[in-house]
C-alpha cells in the first residue's frame, strides 16, 4: 500500500518532465555565427583604412598643378607665359601690376607676375592661399625665367598669420568641426526610441550653434590662428556642423548601420582629404578638383580662407554648399519619417 502511494506521485512527477519544452539552448550553442557577422565589419575596418591612406597619403604622393590662375601684366608677357607652361597655369591678363595685384587680393588668382622696370620679373604670391600652391608657383615660374635667362624677385602679399605659419589651421578646424558634426549625429540617430523626431532636430541645430561659437572661439581669439571676423566664422563652422550632422543622420536612416561608415568616408575621409587646405586644390588629380568645393569639409575650408584673408570674397558659394547639405539633409530625413507613418514605425529615422 505504501509503495503504490509513493510510486504514483513519482510516475506523475515523470510525466510532467516528458512534456515541458526543452530549455532553449544558448546562443553559443545555438550553431556557428552567420558568415557576415564576420565579415561586415572585416569589411568595413578594411575599406575604411585603405581610403584613408589612400586619400591622405595618395593625394599628396605626387601633386601636379592644374590650370592654377596667374594674372600676367602686358599681353606680349601672356602670351610667352602661356605657351611655356602650358596647362599648368590659367594666364589671366591684365593691365599692370597694380591690377594682378589686386585681383590677387580679391583671391581671383593665385599669383601676379609682371616685369619690372630693368627686366626682371616680379612674382606676388598670397601665402594664404596655401603652401603647396605658392611653392608650385614659385617652380613653374621660376623654371620659365630660367629657360628666358630672367631673375624673378617674389613678394607675399597676403601673408599667413603668425599662429599659423603653416596655414594649416582651417584644415584643422573644418576637420574638428565635421567630427564633432558626426559624433552628434551618431548619438541623435541612439536616441531615436527616446526622442520625437523634431526634439532630435532641435537637439542637432542648437548644438551645431554652439560647436560653431565653441570653435570659432578657440580658433579665433583664444588662439589667434584664424583672423576671420568672429561672428561670420561661427556661422560658416554651425553651418559646417549641421551639414556634417544631417548629413550623418540621412545616411543613417536610409542605409542602417552601414550608413555610419558610409559618412566616416564620405565627410571625414575623402572630404577632408580634397579640401584643398594640405594640397592647394589646383594641385588635386581631376576627380578629386571635381569633389573638392562640393563636399563640406572643402566648402568650409574654402570660406574660412577667404574671411580670413581676402575679405570674405568669394564665401557665398562654400556658405551655400553648406546650407544645402543641411537643408536637404533634414528634410531628406523627415520625409522618410512622414512616409513610415512617424517615430512609432520608423525607428531609424
């Protein structure tokens, strides 16, 4: 009697532990990974470091000028200058020497060259306009003054600032300006279960404003190395900041997580490697002239040379290449939202 009451619950207990589900196995245990768990970012790591060698290094292995404007004083001069250099150089003539000079500080050449009163030849230069261009001029011309049996004196008109004697600082600026737009956006596109939409884009223009006071800070009065005017120089850094942010995001949101290294490449590699602020864009093999002023970093880099040395000439172009990268950036972005029905079924955007 004793023995069939405990055998019972034991039968019970048998029965109960034949029909509950297996526990689910770990995902160690679960089979070998996916191959493109693996290779993806292999992939991505390999492509990334190859462009940026390739970009950083490759541009500047071997530069060769390229149509680089000089303004030439007196037609017969033009015209021997023109033949002797070839495509090197976009002879612009002009009247006199007072006019290449001139137009050399509107930054609508790259250097004047004119003859001087006993036969030499004068050669102005804008050190500001770069050291690989003003060192590319200095070699063809004095090549071609060579080959005339002619002495050259040269004259930087348009000299850097003592805090950058390299004039490597809107290189660095359009660079620190971009990354900090890129972290921003990486973390923006984190946030998207936590924050409506428009809160993320509140959140990417008012801290686009203050990286652009924070660098034009920096740059400007506290370390002397850029002397744009303060207030147009935060303006064209916000603009580089947002262009780079939204720029991120919409990549982000259409492409998924391939769309990070997509902007790494993008902004932060070949845009910053084809500004033209390391190798004067003149000096850039054709398809990177093409890409040069269209892309931020290039665009920036361009505005914060001509406010700071040739009065703000030519920045309406680079000023709008920026707002347009922002503009159709976060519309680009919205509009994907709108079309997934909002936040709640559209979480990448």
């Amino acid at each position: 009697m004793d023995s069939t009451v405990e055998t019972a619950p034991r039968r019970e207990r048998h029965a109960d532990a034949t029909t509950q589900p297996p526990a689910p196995r770990p995902p160690a245990a679960a089979g070998r990974p996916p191959v493109r768990a693996w290779l993806q970012p292999a992939v991505i790591a390999l492509v990334v470091v190859a462009a940026f060698i390739g970009c950083y290094v490759g541009l500047q292995r071997d530069p060769q000028p390229h149509q680089v404007p000089i303004a030439v004083s007196g037609q017969a001069l033009a015209s021997e200058v023109g033949r002797a250099m070839g495509d090197s150089i976009e002879v612009h003539p002009v009247a006199d020497a007072a006019a290449g000079r001139q137009a050399l500080e509107r930054h609508d050449v790259s250097a004047a060259l004119s003859t001087a009163g006993d036969g030499r030849l004068h050669l102005d230069l804008a050190g500001a306009d770069g050291l690989s261009t003003t060192a590319a001029v200095k070699d063809l011309v004095g090549a071609f003054a060579g080959g005339a049996g002619r002495q050259v004196t040269t004259e930087d008109v348009v000299p850097l600032v003592r805090y950058d004697a390299r004039g490597l600082a809107g290189f660095y600026i359009a660079f620190g300006v971009s990354l900090a737009g890129f972290v921003l956006a990486q973390n923006a596109l984190g946030l998207t279960k936590l924050l409506h939409l428009r809160h993320r884009f509140r959140l990417i223009t008012g801290t686009s404003a203050a990286i652009g006071v924070v660098a034009a800070t920096i740059a400007g009065p506290v370390l002397h190395a850029v002397p744009a005017p303060f207030v147009p120089l935060a303006f064209t850094l916000t603009l580089l900041s947002a262009a780079a942010a939204f720029a991120t995001k919409l990549l982000g949101t259409y492409l998924g997580p391939v769309g990070i290294p997509v902007a790494t490449l993008l902004l932060l590699t070949v845009g910053n490697a084809t500004s033209g602020a390391t190798t004067g864009a003149d000096l850039l093999p054709a398809a990177a002239r093409a890409v040069s002023g269209l892309l931020p970093p290039g665009a920036a880099v361009r505005a914060i040379t001509d406010l700071s040395y040739f009065h703000g000439a030519h920045t309406a172009g680079p000023l709008v290449t920026l707002a347009a990268w922002a503009v159709i950036g976060a519309l680009l972005v919205a509009y994907r939202s709108r079309s997934r029905g909002g936040r709640a079924t559209a979480p990448a955007a």
